[in-house]
C-alpha cells in the first residue's frame, strides 16, 4: 500500500467558535510547516473543515514529526480517491488483497461528509460485497483480523488502515506567553505541561547545567522559542521579572513539587509568589518523584 497523503485530525480545536477555530487551524498549520523544514521535509499542506492534508514523498518521516506537534490528536497515512462508489471500491479491493484471505476476517469503519446519491450503509454493503468477492475473507464487525477505514469528504474519499495517536493539547502559540523558569530538569517538565496547552514559552535558564538537556528537548518538540541566561549577579526574583515583563509573559511556571527533599517546599512557594508580579503555576506540584521521572522518560526528556 503506497500512501499519497496523511490525515491530520484536531481535537479541542473543533469546540471553539468560527473565528477562534480557523486563528487555531492557521497556528497548527504553521507550528506543522516550521517542524517540518527542521527536519528538511518537503511538503504540500491543504485544509478543509476539520482536517488538515500533508503531501510528501516521506510518509514515515512525517509521522514522527506530526506525533509530537500539539494540537495533533491522531494521523493517518491514507490513499486518496475521487468519491465515487466504483472507484472507492477499486481502491479499497487493491489494499485487502495485500492483507486478507479465506481465512481472515474483515471490518469496514466509514464515515461520509457532504452531500452523496448514496448513504454510508450503501457504500458498507458494496465494498463489504466486493472485498468478499475478491479474497473470499469474511466479516467480523467485531473483533475482525483487518480494519479498512473509509473517509469520504465532499468529491474526495481517504482509505487507511490505522489511526495514530497524537499528544493532543493546543497549537503552540495559541494560549499566551509563559517563563519558564529553568533551575532543575523537572522544570522543563512543568513546561511542557503548559506547553501542550498551547503556552509559547519563554526559559530563562538559571542552571548552566541544564543547557544541553533544555536544547534537546526544545528541538525534539519542535519548540521554536527563545533561550535566555540567567545572570548569578542580579537578583533571580529581579531577573524573573524584569523578563516575563520585557517579553510580555502572562504567568510564570516552576517545577517546584511538595515531595521536594529541600526543606518547607510550601514556605518557599509561598516566597517565590510574593517576590513575583505574575501568577505562579505549579504542574508539578502534587507529583511524588517516582511519577515525575517516569512523565520525563514518556515524554523523551533526559534527566
């Protein structure tokens, strides 16, 4: 099966009003675009209502890329076909040969948007008939040994055998602007929460010593953001500030956490939100250590 195009789907984003909804689609278009020329990927990107088509000669490729762009809630390589019945069949007929026979059974999965001459019973009923036909293979709507999905949008139908998992969340850029407070690996942590939300970040690197981990997961996310130093010489809570204030930040994240071994972790919360002028945000902040190592290994951070 030589795939044409892959299949973008969006989750949240759907749920919010026209406008917001095509501002979001742009932003995820974008954050897709700008991953992709990181990783020198050529491609050919079109939208519709509720999905997003990605042309390119590497597949593969832009799967690893797209599993880990926010927004994203699933993708899937698929082979393209005008939307009618015959033709659809054809397609779907080519795909089965390669993966049934007598002894294995089948499910079509299909969905139809726009107006047809025929309903997604009809289009179940002849294809279902067709496939039967050609590898003598059965149906099992159950638990069968090959899934084929069918999208037919409009003029157009998508045929594909697997549907895989984004990370969801928001398009980066569509939620405001936070610091990241960098001063341990678990902070970079507690970004990425915000981050997934949609939160453009700002770090401010206070640990010299966390440089290589923070440049290696900015690029493996596909971040593009903007690394500062901190300076030991000025007061951090003056550093803080003085930033979230010159790149116009809405709120501040830390990786502080209650299970912290370095005395009264709340006094020193408590501390770190008087001395600041934005709301403090604490992802972390229930987290045992066991749990926090074990979201940075899931989500490819090194510590």
């Amino acid at each position: 099966m030589k795939h044409e195009l892959i299949l973008v789907r969006y989750g949240e984003i759907a749920l919010k009003g026209k406008e917001t909804r095509k501002r979001f689609e742009n932003i995820l278009v974008s954050n897709i675009k700008n991953a992709f020329n990181q990783e020198n990927i050529v491609n050919k990107i079109s939208k519709e209502w509720g999905r997003i088509y990605i042309y390119t000669n590497k597949i593969k490729e832009s799967i690893n890329v797209l599993e880990k762009i926010f927004g994203i809630i699933s993708i899937s390589p698929a082979i393209i076909s005008t939307s009618d019945i015959n033709s659809i069949s054809n397609k779907a007929i080519n795909i089965s040969k390669e993966k049934l026979d007598e002894k294995k059974s089948f499910a079509l999965r299909i969905t139809r948007t726009g107006k047809h001459n025929f309903t997604s019973q009809d289009v179940a009923v002849k294809i279902g008939n067709d496939i039967i036909n050609a590898t003598k293979s059965t149906v099992d709507l159950t638990n069968p040994d090959f899934e084929l999905f069918i999208e037919i949008r409009y003029d157009k139908a998508y045929l594909f055998i697997e549907k895989i998992k984004g990370f969801g969340g928001m398009p980066i850029g569509s939620q405001g602007k936070i610091l990241a407070f960098i001063d341990t690996p678990y902070a970079i942590l507690a970004s990425w929460y915000l981050i997934r939300r949609g939160c453009k970040p700002i770090f401010l690197l206070i640990n010299e010593s966390n440089k290589n981990v923070l440049e290696q997961f900015v690029n493996y996310w596909f971040i593009k953001s903007i690394i500062l130093a901190g300076n030991p010489k000025i007061n951090l809570y003056k550093q803080i500030n003085k930033t979230a204030d010159e790149y116009d930040c809405d709120a501040i994240v830390s990786g502080q956490t209650i299970f912290d071994n370095s005395g009264n972790i709340l006094s020193h919360i408590k501390q770190f939100k008087k001395q600041t002028n934005l709301p403090v945000l604490h992802p972390l902040i229930a987290m045992d250590n066991e749990e926090i190592n074990r979201k940075c290994k899931d989500i490819g951070l090194s510590i």
